[in-house]
C-alpha cells in the first residue's frame, strides 16, 4: 500500500487540515498542508475554514490551536511532550513567584512573560498577573512592553531566551536559584531550557571556524548565551529559514538548531553544528503510519488525542496570547 497516497486521499476525503512543524520528520513534513512555526501554524489554522485540524508537532502547540480556534477539531498523531514546556506547570510558576517574593519583590510588582514554549495552564497563570505571551521573535518587543510597567519581569521557562535577550537589549539577568541578587536585575528567568538548543557548544563554533575560515554561525536563541555571543547571527527558526535562504549558494553556514530543518535548508553549504545528531526526540515521534492511523480512525467515528481545554483556562491563555499580538502588531 501506498501510504501517502492513502492519506492524501483520506484528508481530502474528510475535508482534514494537516499540519506540520519544521521540526518533523521529511515524510511527516512532505505530506503536510500547512507547515511552520508554532504560533505561525496555529494563526494559519485559524485562517483555515476546515473544521478539523490534525497537528504533527508537540502538545503545547496543540493546545495553542485549540486556544485560537476553540470551534475546530484538533487531534495528534501522538500528543508528544515538549521538554522545555514539561520543565514548568503551574505548580512550578507559584513556585517561581513566591522565589521572587521571599527575594523582597511584591507579587504586584512582577510581570510574568511566558514563552509560547509553554502549556496553557501557565499562559493562564500569566495572563491571571497581567502578563503576555512571546515567541523567539518578539521576546525583545514584549521584553521592552513589560519595562514600561516598572516591574520586574519573571521570564518562563526558557532561561536562555530570557538571558539572551536581556544581553541584546542591555538589561541585566539572572537566573533563579543562580545565587544573583534578584531585586538588582531586570529579567528574573525560570530555570528551563531545551533539551536539542543545549547540544551545540562554543567548541563546535571553534571547529567550524577553523576548519572554514568563512563560514558563517546561525543559531537560535534557546541556546546558551555563550554559544549566541560568538555566532553571526542569531534568530526564530523562520528568521534562520529567511536568513540562510538568502545567502549566496556558495557562502558556508553552519546552524545550530533541530536537525530536521537544517537538513531541508540548502543543498550543499550547509552544516549542523553538532558533532552529535540535533534530532528532537519528541518531534521525530509522528510516522507516517501515526498520521494514517488517525486518519482511519476518524473516518470510522474512533478518532483519539483530540485536544481539549477547560473553557476558563482557554480564555485566559487567549488574552495572553492575544495581548502579544496586539503589541506586536
């Protein structure tokens, strides 16, 4: 049987939206009919008048398709955990405040900023204090947002996007549990990271360097800071796309970031800084037969890993989000 044939003819038989992450696997990302960045597919979902949506990615841009689009039927291949997003919940968020609270700095004096890396039960603990979503993208724009408020920002759960950013806009950070005077920095961030942004190393830059004198180092900022301190460039993974697409077919590039996007990104020229596989596990999980799977189970009136919300949860998670697009628009 011819398998993708198969689910072609199933998603246009059952009117599907099929949608993939950069970060899939080729015969996953091949088939799709809507590919992207998180936020960026969930708002193309939106646009979408098909009724049910079937996400290949990680449960928590599941959920943000469902937070925009509470109307539509949204399933998963395979509900696969975010790592990063698996590091705080809302337990973990009080947790952070009550730090910064026992650090001298009032709990009406704290600006929460959650990545969109994040469940929507701590979007909505964001949103209950006042606070706003951001992407890799607009962290800086919602960082300068929050300053204006004069309250200290509380940045999860990335602590290498919070950091970064903070050092490209001039702010001082620190990272909880870290030792540092809390009420002497801006950007206070939760201790979180990603588990495939944390693989690449100064050391890899240096290999790089040496071995091609120009060669030119992308990476994203979900890496450490001293990996974005010694690169040429530094964005989301679309601005890496834009980025490396735009480069003379000869220049050499090396990027730091999932294994899978990089592979797509050029012929020759391009190099994946690692010395190991950059391969998200998590996001290699959906096959083919998951996507087919689901389809037939659909089909049949069996379908399974529909994502649902609490509807008062929703609405707080939305005006995070919603507050971050209004900022940035």
């Amino acid at each position: 049987m011819d398998k993708k044939a198969e689910i072609l003819k199933l998603k246009n038989e059952l009117g599907v939206l099929l949608v993939a992450h950069y970060y899939q696997r080729d015969e996953v990302f091949d088939i799709a009919d809507v590919t992207g960045d998180s936020l960026e597919l969930a708002r193309k979902c939106k646009e979408s008048d098909k009724e049910i949506v079937i996400f290949c990615g990680v449960g928590f841009m599941g959920q943000s398709v469902k937070i925009l689009s509470p109307e539509k039927k949204v399933y998963m291949p395979r509900i696969a955990c975010c790592s990063m997003a698996k590091m705080i919940d809302s337990v973990y968020f009080d947790e952070a405040v009550a730090k910064m609270e026992a650090a001298g700095i009032a709990k009406e004096n704290i600006f929460p900023l959650t990545y969109i890396n994040s469940n929507a039960d701590v979007k909505a603990k964001v949103a209950e204090m006042g606070g706003v979503v951001c992407t890799s993208s607009s962290a800086d724009t919602i960082i300068k947002y929050a300053m204006k408020s004069g309250k200290k920002i509380l940045f999860v759960p990335d602590r290498c996007l919070g950091v970064n950013t903070a050092n490209k806009m001039g702010l001082k950070s620190c990272v909880i549990g870290d030792g540092q005077d809390m009420k002497g920095c801006d950007v206070i961030c939760f201790d979180g990271f990603c588990s495939i942004h944390q693989l690449f190393s100064v050391d890899d830059i240096e290999f790089y360097r040496a071995k091609y004198p120009d060669i030119l180092i992308a990476v994203h900022p979900e890496c450490d800071p001293s990996v974005v301190a010694k690169a040429d460039f530094v964005g989301s993974t679309s601005q890496i796309l834009k980025f490396v697409k735009e480069l003379d077919p000869e220049q050499k590039v090396a990027v730091g970031t999932e294994f899978n996007l990089v592979n797509r990104l050029r012929d020759k020229n391009t190099f994946v800084l690692s010395s190991t596989k950059p391969e998200c596990p998590t996001m290699n999980e959906t096959t083919l037969d998951d996507v087919y799977n689901l389809l037939l189970a659909i089909k049949e009136n069996a379908p399974y890993n529909e994502i649902t919300l609490d509807e008062e949860m929703r609405l707080k998670a939305k005006a995070s989000l919603d507050k971050m697009l209004e900022i940035t628009q």
